[in-house]
C-alpha cells in the first residue's frame, strides 16, 4: 500500500487531520508502526509525524501523575516519582527500544507487546486526549481501540503509588528480559486493615487487549493477603478470559501457567 | 513516490538528502549517504545491528521513520576511528576478539559507546543490559562484555600507548 507521511508543527493540526481519515496512524517511537511499514503490510495509508514528537512531560498534582503520550520507556524507567512503573518499562525491548517507544505507542501496541498497557490498566488509568476536556478510563479505552482511532492521546494519568507494594508486574518470557511476553501480569492489591481493598489485576496476550481477570479481583476483594487467597485469586483467574495461540506459546500452555505466575507475584516470599 | 528532504547531522558532519514517504533511517544512511556500517539485520527492530546514536541515545535505525531525524545527530560506527587511530571501544573488541562474523559488531559497538557516554563506569550487569537489545550468533557475548568493560577501564587507551 503506498504510504503517505504528513508532518505538523502543531498537535492540534495533527488531531484535525486523524480525525478526518480512518486509515491515518500517529507515529510515536515508531517501534511499532514501523515494523509495518517496513514489512509493507501495515494496514493503513498515512503516517501523521508531530514535529519534536509528543508531550514528554511528566506532571504531578500531588495524588495523581499525569504521563505526556511522547514519554519514552527510558524515561519512565528513570523517573523517580514513577518507579512503581519501572519494572514494566525496564521490560520493554532493549535500550534503544526504550529510547524511542512512548507511553502513547504502547497504548496501541498488540499481542505480544503492550507491557506498560496491562500496568496501566491494572492502575485504574485515565486517557486524555488533545483537544477533549473529559480523560476516558483505560477500560473504555481499551474495549473501543479497535473501532476509534480518531482521537490523539495526550497524555495518560495514574494514582501516586504511595506503598511499593501495593503494585506489582511481571513479564513471562523465554528470552529475559527483551523476548517478546508469553504474558505478562500487573497487580494493584491496595490494602487497608491487613485486607485488599480495589484489587485490579491486568493480564496480557489473553485477547486483542490487556484485560483484566475479574475473576481473580473478586477472589482478593476483602480478603488478607494470604496463601490460601492467592491460591482462590490463582484458580479464578482464567475466567472469561481466552489465552491466544501464536508462535510462543499455545492457548493450553498460556492457561496453565498464568495463575502460578498470579499466586507467585502475590506471594513473591511464598516456598523461598 | 514523493521525496522529502531531510536534513541532519551525521558523525558531525551536515547531510541534506530525500527520503522516500515511509523510509527508514538505515534505508538513508546506506543507499542515501552511503554510509554503510549500520547493517541491515531483521528490519524489525529485535536484531540491532542497526543500532545508530541520535541525539545521545541508542536508537534502532530501521524502525526510525527518516523524516523524524530532521535536524538531529546522528552518530554511526564510521565516526568512531580518528584516521588510523581506533576508538578505545574498537580497539578493545580487536584485542578481546569481540568479532567473529563482524554482522552484530557496528551496533555492539554503538550500543556500548551510548552505555560509556553515558556511564563511563558501568557494572557488569550495566554491560549486559545495554547489549541486551543486541543480538550475536558467534561469541556468546563474552568477549563482547569483557571487551565494554575493558574499555571502559580504560585498558585500551593504556595499551595503544605501549
């Protein structure tokens, strides 16, 4: 398909334009898109380039931190005020895949990629976009990305994770840690009184988006953190959810091994 | 189809050259510029043999859309040498035989040279996740970690002065 660049001083002229053809796409890191259009089969017929790239700011009103959509993996990885996002940054492809690829590229990113997507839906996000005053939430989002793609993201805002451990990631893969993920898993298990309370666990590479196994959310509601919830967390988890089949890993392999990688992030002392 | 300039700075020199709608970096440098040390591996961005500076950040030039070079540096593993004299980085892989095929060695070797601009200190473990984008069937990175380190103990400087 040929392809057509067009290029824009302005975010606002960026998102005029997006919104007026269906088969344009916003580069970001290009980590992603560009796979396509080197392949040739990318599926769309424009690129829309934002001169000096998208918003790279990082701000914080005291509870909630607000991510600009041309922030950089590296960027996050290195950010002290983000350091419970870290582990699902420092995951995503090399060095100079982290260079390049931002928060907004990953909101798009498909099976397997989209580390930083299943944490920020396990965070409860917020999606803001140029030119829209209302942030729409990561679920709504993510339910509608295949369909609406005429929107500029702007930024993506998340809660200020005050106890490290309240929030939790990991990524499955053969080749630690840059390999593509069989799946990956992100926890948000607040606790107030010794019981989880809002508990939201993400999990990747079970559908064409991150989704969250309610399932598991529901076993943890309320409860300790404790072996015997884990185990109950760990066998609700695959409810409603579809594992994929691709080159690494089966649908049976994927079903079989994310509630013991779910038990082990809830009880990372657990048998050691 | 359409050719846009593009303008930029490569190993410190100005290049002005028209990328085709959708090109790549590395497409520019070696059929553009004819700078041809960035090599071209999987196209994907898994392999790194492309890997380039811009801007003092490692980046993959085969997933880098030219066009957003526009204005920018752009190092490549053919700056590195002064004439005859090698960089500390290349003399050490020569030394520490880092090279077999020599396919993964330009984006080793700018992979590394970002890692010890940025840190000239690096651990072990800084070592291995700065190639960790880097793919090399030959050494089983070994040689290629003892190398970084080498140089960047400056071992390589110290030798070439004997």
């Amino acid at each position: 398909m040929p392809l057509r660049v067009e290029t824009y001083d302005r975010i606002e002229d960026a998102a005029r334009a997006l919104s007026t053809n269906r088969n344009a796409r916003v580069i970001g890191g290009g980590t992603l898109l560009m796979r396509g259009v080197n392949a040739g089969v990318q599926g769309f017929d424009t690129v829309i380039v934002v001169r000096g790239g998208q918003s790279r700011e990082i701000q914080s009103d005291g509870a909630r931190l607000e991510i600009g959509a041309g922030v950089t993996m590296a960027s996050i990885a290195a950010n002290a005020d983000l350091a419970f996002l870290a582990p699902a940054a420092r995951v995503v492809g090399g060095p100079a895949v982290r260079a390049a690829a931002t928060v907004g590229g990953n909101l798009f990113a498909r099976p397997p990629f989209g580390e930083l997507t299943t944490a920020l839906l396990a965070l409860g996000a917020q999606i803001h976009y140029v030119g829209h005053g209302t942030p729409q939430s990561i679920d709504d989002f993510l339910r509608e990305r295949g369909r609406d793609r005429t929107r500029i993201v702007r930024a993506v805002s998340v809660p200020r994770i005050g106890d490290p451990s309240a929030f939790r990631f990991v990524k499955v893969t053969r080749v630690a840690p840059k390999g593509a993920a069989i799946l990956s898993i992100a926890a948000h298990v607040p606790m107030q009184g010794g019981r989880v309370t809002g508990a939201r666990i993400a999990v990747s590479n079970m559908g064409p988006t991150p989704l969250r196994a309610i399932g598991a959310e529901r076993a943890l509601e309320g409860q300790p953190l404790s072996d015997d919830t884990a185990q109950r967390a760990a066998a609700a988890m695959m409810e409603g959810l579809s594992p994929l089949t691709d080159e690494l890993a089966s649908e049976w392999y994927r079903r079989e091994v994310a509630p013991v990688h779910l038990r082990r992030l809830l009880l990372p002392n657990h048998g050691r | 189809m359409a050719k846009k300039p593009v303008q930029f700075r490569l190993n410190g020199d100005e290049k002005a050259v028209f990328a085709a709608e959708g090109e790549n970096l590395l497409d520019v440098l070696r059929r553009g510029v004819g700078d041809l040390t960035p090599k071209f591996g999987c196209g994907q961005g898994t392999c790194g043999a492309c890997t380039v500076i811009i801007d003092g950040e490692p980046r993959l030039s085969c997933i880098t859309l030219a066009e957003t070079v526009e204005g920018k540096a752009v190092s490549t593993v053919a700056g590195l040498a002064d004439g005859a004299r090698l960089h500390p980085l290349q003399d050490a892989f020569m030394r520490h035989f880092a090279a077999q095929c020599g396919y993964c060695t330009p984006g080793m070797l700018m992979a590394a040279k970002a890692l010890l601009d940025r840190n000239p200190r690096p651990s072990r473990e800084d070592v291995v996740d700065a190639i960790s984008g880097n793919l090399c069937r030959c050494t089983g990175y070994e040689a290629i970690i003892n190398a970084i380190l080498d140089a960047a103990s400056g071992a390589s400087q110290n030798a070439r002065r004997v």
